[in-house]
C-alpha cells in the first residue's frame, strides 16, 4: 500500500510526515510526499527534527504531485484549511482524508520559536502515523469503509506539545 502525503509547497508537513511513515511503517507500507505547488526544497529545520528524532533524511526531496513514483492507494492532506490556506486536491480514483497541521514554515518570531512550531508539527503527524499503523492494517484493507472512517478519526488527534 503506497501512501501520499500532501500539501502545496511539499518541504515541511508533507515530508515530515512521509519519512516519519517510512521510518514506522510495516513491510508492505511506503509513504511519498508531494506539493501542488512545490518549493523545490525541504525546509531545513524539518531535516533537523527529523535528525533529532533518529529518521534518516536521505533522498528526501520538495517534488510535484506530477511526479510521483508510484500510484497512491491513500492521499492524506495535511494543509491546514482551517487557517485559510488552500489545500490541494487530488485528482484520482483513490481513498482520501485530512489531517490538517499548521504550517511551521509560516511561523516568525524567535529561532525558539520557530524551532517549537517545527516541533509541534512534527508531534501532531508522528501521533497520528503512529495511530494510523496501530491500525489492525491487513484486515482494513480490505474494508475500505472503515478504514476511511479511522482515517478520518486519526485525523482530530491532537498530542499535547
């Protein structure tokens, strides 16, 4: 099962989630990444959470929902809609859910905080992978309904930070 995780600019919350996924997943389970508009590189402060937590950054790139390398069974969104930004949306016969996250690239202040909005993101999205390959997985696949329906539901997961 091949998971997208999607966003416009593709370089903070997207890939934050997709090595996340990867570094969690069960064989059989790979998690992409991809923007509709996209930056062209990875945030670096999402490399540097990522390095924190022990996920191998390598190969990790902002690239074009145009471009990717295998055909998703799942797109998850992760824009946060609620703040007024637009979230793409993907166009395909696929199973589809929301889990929006602010974008920490967005965030100003001080480089504390910065690095916190960072942080947060990353927390709300390894909480809701994590919660997501709780899953009993094998017997969702073949559910399709009830596998949106805990989608969805991972999707109000919100760990304090």
């Amino acid at each position: 099962m091949n998971v997208l995780f999607l966003c416009t600019g593709n370089s903070c919350r997207s890939i934050l989630a997709e090595a996340t996924f990867n570094h969690l997943a069960p064989s059989g389970w790979k998690a992409v990444s991809a923007g509709s508009r996209p930056t062209g590189e990875v945030h670096p402060r999402s490399l540097s959470v990522l390095n924190r937590e022990g996920i191998s950054t390598a190969g990790y790139a902002s690239k074009s929902w145009d471009d990717l390398p295998v055909r998703p069974d799942i797109v998850i969104t992760v824009c946060a809609s609620a703040a007024g930004e637009e979230c793409p949306a993907y166009l395909g016969n696929v199973m589809r859910a929301h889990w929006g996250v602010e974008d920490p690239a967005h965030v100003t202040g001080t480089d504390s905080e910065i690095d916190a909005a960072f942080e947060t993101a990353y927390r709300i999205l390894r909480a809701r992978i994590e919660a997501f390959l709780a899953l009993p997985l094998s017997k969702l696949q073949s559910d399709p309904l009830e596998l949106k329906r805990a989608l969805d539901q991972i999707s109000s997961i919100t760990p304090s930070v």
